[in-house]
C-alpha cells in the first residue's frame, strides 16, 4: 500500500531508463487508484501514457480530467457487458477525452477460462461498430495475461499435459491469439515467449504478402511453426 507521490517517482524512474511507451497499472481499488493516476499524471504530463483503468465505480470525471490536463491515454474497462462497455465509452468522450486517446476493454477470460465469452464479446462489439455503434469504434484491449489463472497454465506435476515452461506461454500465447482473430488490438502479456508468438504472427497475417503466402492446405498448416 504505497502512497501515490512514491508512485509517481517509480513512473518517473522509469520514463527515464526506457523510451517505449509505457502502461500504468491499477490496483483495482477505484479510490487509490485515482489518487495514482492523479500524482503520476502531474509528474508526466505530455508522456501520453496509458492510465489502465478506468471504471464505472470510479470517479469516471475526474479521471477524465486527469487524462486530458496532463494528455494521456484513458483505458475503460468493463465486465464482460457490451452495454457496460458502451456506457462507459460514452461517458469517457463526453466527459472531453480525445477519440484517439479511448481504449476500450470488455476484459479477459484466458483459455480454459471463459474464453469463448469474450470471443463472443468482442466480435459482437466489432459488428456493432461496424453497423453505428460509435462508442465502440475504438481499439480494444485484451489482458492475455489472464490466461494464467487457468490452472492448466501453471499447475505442477502433471507429465500427460506436458513441460509446465511451455504451457504456459502457449496457454497465454493462444489466448490472445484467439481473441485477435475476435478483434482485439491491443495486448497485455507477461511471458516473453507468449508475446513473441504473438507479434511474428500479427505481423505475418498483416503482411501484403500474406495472401500469396497462403495457397495450399500445406501452406495453413505451416504458420503454427512462424515463431520458431
């Protein structure tokens, strides 16, 4: 339970080791979590970092507020809801903030952990967008990191499910795989391996060539070893 001026300070550190662009993570308690966003916006005003997140049960104003006085880039994340997604959507761009400064985030059931449901939620928000749906016009943020509350991601001592140091990162890997093909833009992941999998096959299928690439049967069966 650190305070949020030392907060701050670590985003700082850190702004000043790396020039990637950079995520700043809640703890998911609405109150300090505002009260973060809030110190560490004052501290990197015109960084345009993401403040992830923000929610109903927030202060969803004075978020706003935060993200657009120091130009940052707001994450609204619902609960597996569309109408969820989209009310907070609305709000978000009505309270000022900026079209190309909205990621929105109907959250993240992992493989073997509702997965299915989020595929089902994301396409559904595409098709909406497509139709009218301005609120849902935004990129969408996927948490493949969820993968690994399944417990065939990480559970030990299990020899017929194979090496756990390699299902896990494939577990988180089609994961978000998966959830790309429903949509999602934007990933949160925690192993190396996963992440890798994932960028060689985004840039695969966004690839000109990618059309040519694939003519044959023996030429879909060939992507699943990209990455190696």
């Amino acid at each position: 339970n650190r305070s949020a001026q030392e907060a701050a300070r670590t985003i700082e550190d850190v702004l000043q080791c790396i020039e990637e662009p950079i995520v700043v993570g809640g703890s998911g308690n609405p109150e300090k979590d505002l009260e973060v966003f809030e110190k560490v916006a004052e501290a990197t005003s015109g960084e345009r970092l993401v403040l992830a997140s923000v929610t109903l049960d927030m202060d969803v104003a004075k978020y706003c507020e935060v993200v657009k006085r120091a130009g940052h880039v707001a994450l609204a994340l619902a609960f597996m809801d569309i109408n969820q997604v989209r009310d907070l959507a609305r709000k978000v761009l009505d309270y000022g903030v900026p079209r190309d400064r909205l990621i929105i985030d109907p959250s993240t059931g992992g493989l073997g952990y509702g997965i299915e449901y989020t595929f089902s939620i994301m396409e559904r928000m595409k098709l909406m967008a497509l139709k009218g749906a301005d609120e849902l016009r935004e990129p969408i943020s996927c948490a493949a990191t969820n993968a690994w509350a399944a417990r065939e991601a990480w559970l030990k001592n299990v020899p017929e499910w194979g090496p756990r140091e390699w299902r896990g990162p494939l577990w988180e890997a089609v994961t978000a795989l998966v959830l790309m093909l429903a949509g999602a833009d934007f990933f949160m992941m925690l192993h190396p391996l996963a992440a890798k999998i994932v960028k060689t096959m985004a840039e695969a299928m966004c690839s000109p060539k990618a059309s040519e690439a694939f003519r044959t049967a023996e030429d879909y069966y060939s992507w699943v070893t990209t990455a190696y």
